[in-house]
C-alpha cells in the first residue's frame, strides 16, 4: 500500500503511484482518460507539491500545481482558522482535480464543442457533506452563475454537480479499480492485442511508399510516390504545390495493382545540410532490359524545395532477370554508409544459376550493398568501404555486406534508447518469404540470412539447407502465412511523445493488413510478440484520432523527432490516389507538456501551399456530450490473412494477389475498392456480402428495402448470380439504367463497394447483361474518381438526360478478394 502527505499534512493512499510504468496491461473495461487539454495523461518531470495525490500520473506539471496552490491561497485567506481546518481539505480536492487523469470525465469536458464544468462532478455523499460544512467557498470556487443560485439548496447543488455516470464522479473514481488498476499502461484487448490510434497526416497519395526527413532541422518530410514523384511537406503539414522531385517519365512502373516495379527508395545524405546530396532508388527500362537504378541527385541552389533535375549521377545499376522482386530501399547507417537493399531478381524460389541469386555472393541481387559516397565529386562515384566483408574473397563483389536475402521490403536504423543508447545502430529489416513465412532480421556484417536455403525457420530447398557450409543467422521472428503474407519492415520507436511504446519494433504486413510489434527480453534475447489493433470504444475518442486505416499497409517511416507514421492505400495500384500517411498514437499516456518542444528552423516557400484537409474519421463511437456508462469492450475487430481458394504452391504474394483479382477468370485490370476498416475482418466472407443464388426475386433483381436516391442494384445475368450485371440506380422515385459512354473501372468501383464487394473486376459495356428496355435511362457521361459514395456524386449529366440507347446499358461485374465464386 502506497502512502503520502499531502500539503495539509493529511497521510493518504493515492492509488495512481507506480501504475505509469512501462508495459501494457489488460483492460477489463472500456476506458478513457483524458486532460482538459483533451489529450492523454502523463508523468509529471517535477515532483507535485500541492495536488501531490497525482505525482506520478495525472493531467499537471509543476507550473499547472504551482498555479492550483496560488489559487487554494488566495481563497483560504478570506477564512480564520476554524474556517481552514473545516474547509482547506474540501478546496484542495476540488482544485485538484484538474490534475486527476480523469479530469475531461470529472468536468465534462470530453466534447471540445461543450463548456467546461467549473467545479468536478461529485458523488452525492462527498457533496452533501461539502455542502454543510465548506458552502461559503462555493463562490470563491467559481464564478458559475447557476452554482451560485443553486448554492443555498443543498439538493439542487448536488444535482447540479451529479454526473450521469457514477463511476467517474469524485471521490468514488479513487477506488474504483476498473478505472485506477490499467492507467499509463498500453491497454491490451483479453487476447493481449495492444490498442493504439492513429492521426492522418496527409492524403491522396498514389502508393506512398517512401516518407523521410533531411535531418536539417526544418522538420519538413518528404513523401515519395511509386509513380516517381516526390512531395515536400511542412511541419504544419500543408504540401507544397510543386513536387520536389519529378522522374516520372524515366521511372517504369504501371497501372496494374501489385507492380512491384517503380521509384522505390529515398534517403538525404547525412551531410545533406552542406551538400545537399540525396539518393533515389527506382525501375528503368533500358532497351529491352530492365533494371534497378540507384542515383545521387543535389538540391536546386535557387529552391530548398526542389531538387536540380540536371544533377542526376547514376551511382548503380544492375540488372532484373524479372519484375518482381526488386528490392527498393536505400538508406544510410550510423556508419555514414550507403546500404542497398536488393532482391533475388525475381520469379519464384530464386531459380538463377545453381545457388540462386542471394546464395552466389559474385551477383548483386538478393543482397545488402554498402559503399562509401562521400568525396564522391571527382574520380568514382563510390568506393568500397575498407572493412566489407568479402573486399577480399576471390570472386564476391566488394559492394556485398550481407547476403541470402530474398526481397528486404523497408529496413530501418535503430536511434537507441533516449537515455541509455541501448540498440542503437542496429539494423532491422522485413525480408518478404515465398510461400510459408514472412521475417524479421537484424542485418550484421558478413552474415548470410539462409534464402534460398531458408524460408523463415524452415527449410526451402531441403538439399541447400543440409549444407553445412550454409552458416546463416536466424530471423528474430517469423510469422505463417495465415497471419500475413508480405512483411512490411517497421521502426523501433525512440521518439518523446509516447514512452510507453519506447523499445517496441512496430511493423505490418502489406496483405492482410495486419500490425505488429516485437519487444526484445532483455534477460532472454528473445523477441516478445504483440499483436496491434485500433482501440475500441472511447480509447481513440480524442479530438483529431482516428481508430482505422487503408489495408495495404505499404511502408513505415520517422519523422525528424523520432515519431513514428506508416503508409497504406485501399488499392495497391501506383496510380491510385487512395494512398494516407498516418501517425500511430499511444492514447494511455504522453510526454509532459514542453518535454518534446522543438523549434523547427525557418522554410523558404517559393511554391504554393495546399493547406492539409483530414479526410478520415473515428469509426465505431461518437465523441461523447456525456459520460458514459462503463461497460464491457466490444470485440475487437480482427486482422486475419486474405484466404484464397487456391492451395498452397510455390507462389509469392504478388502471385496470389494477382489471381485473386483474376477472379472467375476474367482477364481485365481489376480496381480493388478503398475500404477503411479497423482492421481486416475476422471472418473470410464479408458480413453483408451476397451470397450466390439467394435474395433474388423473379426477375433476377436484388430486391433492395425502402431504396433512397442513389442506390444501385444488378441485374440481367441469366444464371442469377449477385456480383454481376446490368447497373440500375435509383433516382427521384425511379429505377433506371446508366449508359456506358465514358464507363470505366473506378465507376465499376463506385458501384461494387456501395453493393459490398470488394473488387470491381470488370466495367461491361454494350448491354452484356442485356437492355433494360423497360426503365428510362437515367445517367449519362459518368465520370468517378472511384471514391465517391454513389454515382451521383460523380460527374454526370443532368438526371434524365442523355444521347444513347438502351443497346449501350452499362454493367459490372464484383468480387471479394476472400472468396472464389466458382
């Protein structure tokens, strides 16, 4: 049992010492603190001296208490000393409880949009006996004129102070263990899944797949797209008007969802403030060959936001046998070197020479490169680090630092412990498996990391993998394909604002969308696994969270002060703008306030600034006008692996994505749908799909109840079947049909998302599904981005009007990724 003296020398039991300690804990109940401030609680950097009750956790610091105490004077001297040995106890809880971490429940403060309470809601029994011993102090407590009418009442006054939900009302919240026993931890879910939020930081991105800073102090990011654009942001996040790299006409990629080919990496150099120098990473085509590219740009002299074009050196180029499996990150490490980070040169199971690729230490695919770029400006454009492992092995390339990787996606240098520098410098990486296991390494010198020997822990190609020359370092996790199949390499998060998750290497995987972290045993050298899921009920009800995010979870990034974002899109297609950055959020516990204060060094704007507008929203809860009762968390939506009907093979994850999206054999580019989820769901069929030869009427309509303007429906395939058909939309009280001038796949989209599916697999033209004479034709010239709600929210003619004929019926036909309608 804990205990301390309060300023009025009263011992008391304070049951919030010791519960901000790192960790997470499991949460019987769904719960929200929150500060006046409306963010989350903290450990205070200075002892309290007055409210010292919230010493170790609550909502002030030291200059917050100070201010309080000031207060609690001031009102105390209006009293002799009768007056404050009844009363100074009574003013002091009061006043305190701005520090509470429940402070926004006991003002009612949850809803920015309301007033504030001035005095905290109390339990009936505190009241009543505040009421009849410390009434005189009501108005020098606050100047709320309906307290001060109601203030000779002592049943009104209570009431006007009563809140709906008793749990929260003080001082009862003080031994209520639902509320005390999990505050400053990470809450967890019963089946331990962290519950973090998120924060949208920028929007309509096509495949984001690279985010980083300069490190010169501006704090501005840098936001790359696989098409070979690149985008300045500011702190305020506001994106400057011009990119600040074009190479869109050199970079090689297309439109085809799963393209791993495109501008892939991005780094400064560490020196970038002085010299100005960056590296890019991306696709070409150079005849009929293709090949990896790594170049070395420099900053225009006359625009810090824009690169100079002209300067372009090509550092690097090697070639790809196939087009998958390219490789793409570049950055540099504690060491001021340049590593590279290849893949095996695709195809399946690295079937190249003997060994493979990764295993042959002469070829430069399936490999981690280190070379030296600096004094690069005359002579070679790089040379050869002194101590690279195989400088002297006959026949390796010295560039080779690791090798047996088969196709690193996202690596990361390790900032080491805040305070200890533990961990700093090491290297962690996502190598993306074949058709089994998805992994975590740490990349060292020399080391080989077992691919194509090597899938995960398991043997691949079981005679490699009886060599026992092989000598190759385990990952320090792998995962099945049942959870995941194509790793996103994260960050080990060392930033200020969230030190609870300090230490935690937080990663996804791109197909199932999936979020994960893994927290080093310091006695063990273990890797401890924790699954990450949106928080549920109130834990993400804070002014500007979101508790959701796109699947396809395509990189991680820093920012200059170490917080941590990651990238996904809702379809994974480099022309898509369906791409957000978001910031991941520990909603339990922040730094104290001015902790993490930083002043960003000033920004020359030559280009015009698009002021940043959120898109996204907090799912599944409504920001509370009052409390709310507690009860227990709803079940937490789940990540699991996109199934597929077809059986394990010898297939990577582009692969499978691709005959996924070849569902029912039919050759066309498929479009998936932008869905926001929490996470993926739990089940593989979709709560509201359709399921095949059911809910149909006789004409083979999809009835639709109480339909309202917009809707759509399918119909005209002759077996009946759901997710195809000729589009009817239903407009001022009638259905009609939707010609297919301009008719193209992001308005199939439109319509497969509003009917539940997550796939548009064809825009069918031409009345394929037949004319539906008997209804007027309804829309004409439809033109969607493939985003909007309805079809009438994207560009048309005027309802009714039109220059076509029923012979020109527009249909789809729909597919869920999950399912394989046979």
């Amino acid at each position: 049992m804990w205990y301390f003296c309060d300023i009025l020398g009263r011992v008391r039991h304070s049951p919030f010492i010791g519960l901000y300690l790192l960790g997470f804990w499991i949460a019987p109940v769904s719960l929200h603190p929150q500060c006046l401030d409306f963010k989350p609680p903290f450990k205070p950097q200075e002892d309290l001296q007055f409210c010292a009750m919230y010493r170790n956790f609550g909502c002030c610091d030291s200059a917050k208490d100070q201010e309080l105490m000031s207060k609690f004077y001031k009102i105390m001297d209006n009293f002799d000393n009768y007056g404050y040995a009844n009363c100074a106890g009574y003013v002091q809880d009061l006043l305190c409880q701005e520090c509470s971490p429940y402070a926004a429940h006991l003002f009612d403060a949850e809803d920015p949009s309301t007033p504030i309470r001035t005095l905290p809601g109390l339990c009936p029994d505190y009241c009543s006996q505040f009421w009849l011993k410390c009434r005189s102090t009501i108005t020098l407590l606050s100047d709320d004129l309906q307290l001060a009418q109601a203030e000779p009442d002592q049943v009104h006054f209570c009431q006007h102070l009563e809140l709906e939900d008793p749990d929260y009302c003080y001082p009862h919240l003080l031994s209520n263990e639902q509320l005390t026993q999990n505050l400053g931890h990470v809450l967890a879910d019963p089946e331990g899944c962290l519950q973090l939020c998120l924060e949208e930081v920028a929007n309509g991105l096509r495949n984001p797949l690279a985010m980083v800073h300069a490190n010169d102090g501006t704090h501005r990011f840098f936001i790359a797209e696989q098409v070979g654009l690149v985008w300045t942001y500011l702190p305020d996040r506001s994106k400057l008007e011009k990119p600040f790299l074009n190479i869109t006409k050199a970079v090689l990629t297309s439109p085809w969802e799963g393209d791993e080919r495109g501008f892939l990496g991005l780094t400064f150099h560490p020196n970038y403030k002085y010299n100005g120098k960056l590296y890019v990473y991306y696709s070409v085509e150079i005849g009929f060959d293709e090949r990896i590219r790594v170049s070395e740009f420099r900053v225009s002299p006359g625009d810090m936001n824009e690169v100079d074009h002209a300067s372009e050196r090509i550092i690097l180029e090697v070639d790809e046998p196939a087009s998958n499996h390219n490789g793409g990150m570049v950055m540099f490490a504690d060491d001021g070197y340049l590593y590279i980070f290849t893949g095996d040169g695709g195809m399946a199971g690295d079937p190249f020479g003997k060994y493979g690729n990764a295993q042959n230490k002469s070829a430069l695919l399936g490999k981690v490169l280190r070379i030296n770029v600096d004094d690069n400006d005359r002579g070679p454009l790089y040379r050869i680090p002194s101590d690279n492992p195989f400088v002297h092995e006959r026949g390796a390339r010295p560039e080779v630092y690791a090798y047996g990787v088969r196709n690193m996606w996202r690596c990361s240098v390790d900032r080491g412990d805040p305070l200890t520098k533990e961990g700093k410098g090491r290297i962690f990486c996502g190598d993306v498996g074949q058709n089994k296991f998805e992994e975590i390494d740490i990349i060292e010198k020399g080391r080989n990391y077992g691919w194509r020997a090597k899938e995960g822990f398991s043997c691949y190609d079981k005679k490699l993998c009886a060599n026992s020359s092989l000598d190759d370092v385990l990952p320090i996790y792998a995962y099945p394909h049942k959870m995941g199949k194509s790793v996103t390499g994260g960050y080990v998060y060392r930033g200020c604002e969230y030190p609870n998750l300090n230490g935690m290497y937080i990663f996804g995987d791109f197909m199932s969308g999936r979020m994960m972290n893994l927290q080093e045993n310091k006695n063990t050298g273990q890797w401890n696994y924790h699954e990450i899921c949106m928080g549920i009920g109130l834990t993400c009800a804070f002014p500007g969270l979101i508790n959701n995010y796109y699947q396809y979870i395509i990189s991680f990034a820093e920012d200059e002060a170490g917080e941590l974002y990651f990238m996904s899109t809702g379809v994974p297609s480099a022309t898509s703008p369906t791409g957000v950055v978001y910031k991941l959020v520990d909603p339990s516990r922040r730094a104290p306030p001015r902790q993490c204060h930083y002043d960003p060094l000033p920004v020359r704007v030559k280009s015009k600034l698009i002021k940043f507008r959120p898109k996204e929203t907090l799912t599944g809860v409504e920001l509370p006008t009052k409390h709310q009762k507690l009860s227990p968390p709803e079940e937490p939506v789940r990540p699991h692996p996109t199934e597929s009907a077809v059986s394990e093979s010898d297939k990577d994850w582009l692969q499978e994505l691709m005959d996924i999206l070849k569902e029912q054999g039919t050759a066309v580019v498929t479009t998936t749908l932008p869905q926001t989820t929490t996470k993926p769901p739990r089940h593989t069929r979709r709560k509201n799909r359709r399921k095949k030869g059911k809910h149909r009427s006789e004409s083979g309509l999809a009835p639709a109840a109480a339909p309202h303007s917009g809707a759509v429906r399918l119909a005209g395939d002759e077996q009946g079947r759901d997710d195809r058909g000729r589009v009817e939309i239903f407009v001022n009280g009638e259905w009609g049909t939707v010609c297919d001038d301009l008719w193209n796949m992001k308005n199939a989209a439109v319509v497969c998302r509003q009917l539940g599916f997550r796939f548009a697999l064809k825009a069918s033209k031409h009345s394929e599904f037949g004319e539906g004479k008997s209804l007027r034709i309804l829309l004409d010239d439809v033109q969607c981005e493939g985003t909007e709600e309805s079809l009438l929210d994207c560009q048309h003619t005027d309802i009714g009007i039109h220059n076509c004929a029923h012979y020109e019926d527009a249909g789809v036909i729909c597919g869920n990724s999950d399912y394989v309608d046979a």
